[in-house]
C-alpha cells in the first residue's frame, strides 16, 4: 500500500475511533437539568421567539434587503407564520 | 414600472418557505392565541404597510389549528425606480392555514401558504417534524418545504411568466445547556430552479452598459442563472440572568452559488421592568460580498452570459438596532380572554453599499458616489390568549 492510499484509511480510522469515544462517553451521560430546576428555562422570555407573527414580518424585510436565507430561527416549530 | 417589488416578491417565496425552519423549544403545542399585528417599513423612497393576523386554537390538546391573513400595501420610489421606471404602488395579500399534532414527545406540522399580487404569484406547502429526548434537554428537528412561484410582469403584452421552484431542507438542534441557558444549531440548504434565465431576477431591472469610446450609457435586461442553490447555519443562545432578564445572541454565516457570502451577528439584552412591563434593546451587523455576475457598470466590451445590478446583489454592509416595549395584563376570572399584551417594535437600519453608485447622481457613470440609505421598521402588535 503506497502512501496516497495509507492516509485516507488512517483519517476514517480516526474518525471511527473518535466516534466511538464520543458515543461511549455519551453513554454514562444523564441529563444534568432535573424538571424542578427549569424554571427559568420555561420563562416567556427564554423562548426563541414571544412573537412568531411579528418575528417572522422581520425575517422578510431581512430577506428582502439582504441576499442571506435561510436558519433564520426565531418561534416554535410549526408557528403558523408563514 | 416596479423594479424593486420583485426582490421584494422573490425574498417573499423564499421567506414563505423560510419560516417552517424555526427551531422548537419542546414537545408542547403552540398557545392558544390571537395576534393582530401592523407593520410599516420606510426606508430609501419605499414604504409598506399593512395589517397581518395569526389565530390559533387547540383542540384536545392534541392537535392545534392556525389560520394568518398578511397584507403588503408598497409605495415605491425607490433608486431603481427613480433611475428606470416610474413611481408604483400596489398590494400583495397572503392567506396561510397550519395544523399542528403532539404525538408523544414528538410534534408534526404543517402548513400551507398562498400569496397573491399584480404580478407575483407564490404558494408553498411545509413539512416539520420536531422531537424531544435526553430527559426533554433536546429538541431535533427535520423540515422541508417546497415551493412553487409565478413571475409576471406589468405593462408588457408580450411577457410571458416564468416559473420558479423552491425547495429548502432544515435541520436544526436545540439543546439545555444548563438551567440558565439553552442554544440552538440550525442548518438550511435551499435550491431554487427557474424556467430560464429571467425567472430568479427582476423582470423590471436593467443594467447599464458603458461604452468608453462613444461615451454612450445604454440599458439591457438582466440575466440570471437559472438555478441557486445556497447553504446557511446558525447558532443562538439565551442566557437567563440573577434578575430574570434575558442575554442573547445569534450568528449566521451563509454561502450560495452565485459567489455571495455573507454573516450577521446580533446581540440583545431582554428585561422584565414590572411583571406587567417588559423591555427589549438588539443591534444587528449583516454583510456580504458580492454575486460574480453582479456589477453596477458593465462595459460594452463585456462578453458574460449573465449580468445583474440588483443592489441586493453587491458587495454591503448593514447596521441597525432596535427596542421592543411590550405591557401585558392578565384578564379577570370571568373573561373568555385569559390575558393580553400590547407590544410597539422599533428598528433602524443603516446600508451602505461598497459597489452600487448612485445613478442619480449626474455625473460620468461609473464616477457617482456610492450609495446609502437608512429605514425603519415600525411594528404595533396586540395579542390575547384564550
């Protein structure tokens, strides 16, 4: 096996073995917020958007203005501001 | 003529379909609720306005209708306009229906959008799977959608409309990173394919050619490619502070195949002054360079394939800021209504553009100075919840 070819199978099997790790590390993980310590998190104010109708106006004056698109973010799966 | 509605037209299909990627927070149904919202832009001799309407409704709490009525009314004079065409004004309305169902820990929507105007017609159909584990710490979510777009074109019998399909592809991934903050990772890969070479430009624009040895400045349509296909990922984050008020942030970078590349980052600080009162102040930066078929004076000696000046298409920047005063009340036991809130939005914009002159300007083309503009964004927004 020539050098060209040695590469290549030595990145997938380090990827392969890094993979690995990361899922038998991710094995013993749990999750680290109990449901009586969100409070915060289900704030109003922590959602991604309060309000998908008015959000969703600014994602088109930016797409009108600018040539980006697209991971705009903003409200809740499935707002229904399209 | 128009020669700005079309941006406007176009970015409203890719919007449409835009919209379905927001990334969720949880398996949990939207609120019932009633949003009725009025939305003005004014901004570089454009201005439009008009009202828009969301309502939601549960039933047994397994599944969520929403129906959206959205109205544009445009009044252009804008530096297209001025320079090619003549003054418009026109109205574009959009109707939009979405059903959304909880099964689990796992929420499928979909909607359905159409819009209609003089000369633009768009409709688009969206597909969202969303889903929770890891103990309700992470949200992934998987979307499509496809759309399908009529160009026409105003005062030109011998026009005939083009097509455009949309097809956009989402995943994104929001995680708890502790009881104070959550992020959220999103990707987007979207393809638009049009019927020929005028179906993704403006079909009002022109550009301008100059010729050095006659001295002559003439006019021609512009000449897109018939296919786009771009990428854009972004990250956000909120953190929840000691007071209760709220840090975010989010960037974006976003690359196409016509050569533009581009990223905005946006900062804001969120705080409850009252229970009832609540505050919001956010800065933006966007840029991005230029498409490779772009260029604000082609030269007769050009020899291209295709050839745009669609400021949205040259190389700028964009800074803005804004505020958002929201106050909210809860509504007495015997009211059907459970509580309310009023919200004023405010943002401004300042572009400058780094290669699209001012063709207003009476000078030698090509020697104008290079334009800016500022805009503003005005939204008043009353919503209920029931």
């Amino acid at each position: 096996m020539n050098n060209s070819n040695r590469q290549p199978t030595l990145w997938r099997l380090a990827c392969l073995l890094g993979m690995a790790f990361a899922i038998s590390a991710c094995a013993g993980v749990t999750p680290w917020v109990k449901p009586y310590e969100r409070q915060n998190l289900a704030s109003p104010t922590m959602a991604w958007s309060r309000d998908g109708l008015s959000d969703g106006y600014m994602h088109h004056v930016y797409q009108a203005r600018e040539s980006s698109r697209g991971s705009e973010g903003g409200s809740g799966g499935g707002c229904g501001c399209n | 003529m128009a020669v700005t509605r079309h941006h406007f037209a176009g970015a409203l299909g890719a919007f449409l379909l835009a919209l379905a990627a927001m990334p969720s927070q949880s398996a949990v149904l939207p609120e019932d609720r009633a949003d009725m919202l009025y939305h003005r832009y004014t901004g570089g001799g454009v201005t439009v306005d008009g009202p828009a309407v969301l309502v939601r409704k549960k039933l047994k709490d397994k599944y969520s209708l929403s129906a959206k009525y959205y109205e544009d009314s445009v009044s252009s004079a804008s530096i297209d306009v001025q320079t090619t065409a003549s003054r418009y004004s026109e109205k574009r309305t959009e109707y939009g229906i979405g059903f959304d169902t909880l099964q689990d820990k796992t929420t499928y929507s979909i909607n359905y959008t159409t819009s209609t105007e003089n000369d633009y017609d768009a409709e688009s159909a969206h597909l969202d799977i969303s889903h929770d584990f890891f103990g309700d710490l992470t949200t992934a979510s998987l979307g499509f959608s496809q759309g399908w777009d009529t160009v026409g074109k105003n005062f030109d019998d011998n026009w005939v409309d083009r097509e455009v399909d949309r097809r956009h592809y989402r995943a994104s991934l929001s995680q708890v990173i502790s009881k104070d903050a959550i992020i959220n990772l999103a990707f987007e890969s979207i393809i638009d394919e049009g019927s020929d070479n005028r179906a993704l430009g403006n079909p009002y624009r022109s550009v301008r050619i100059y010729d050095d040895n006659s001295d002559i400045l003439s006019f021609a349509n512009e000449q897109y490619p018939m296919t786009r296909n771009s990428d854009a990922w972004s990250v956000k984050a909120r953190y929840s502070l000691e007071d209760k008020s709220v840090a975010f942030s989010e960037f974006r970078q976003f690359t196409d195949s016509w050569g533009i590349d581009a990223w905005n980052l946006q900062v804001g600080y969120l705080y409850p002054l009252t229970p009832e009162w609540l505050l919001e102040g956010r800065v933006r930066h966007y840029e991005q360079t230029a498409a490779t078929f772009y260029s604000d004076l082609f030269s007769a000696d050009d020899n291209l394939n295709f050839y745009a000046r669609d400021k949205e298409l040259s190389t700028f920047d964009n800074n803005s800021f804004g505020f958002t005063a929201s106050y909210e009340r809860k509504a007495p036991e015997h009211w059907y209504v459970s509580k309310g809130r009023a919200s004023i939005m405010y943002d401004f914009f300042m572009f400058d553009y780094d290669d699209f002159r001012d063709a207003r300007k009476q000078a030698t083309p090509g020697t104008e100075s290079m334009y800016s503009f500022n805009a503003s964004v005005i939204r008043l927004l009353l919503s209920v919840w029931y």
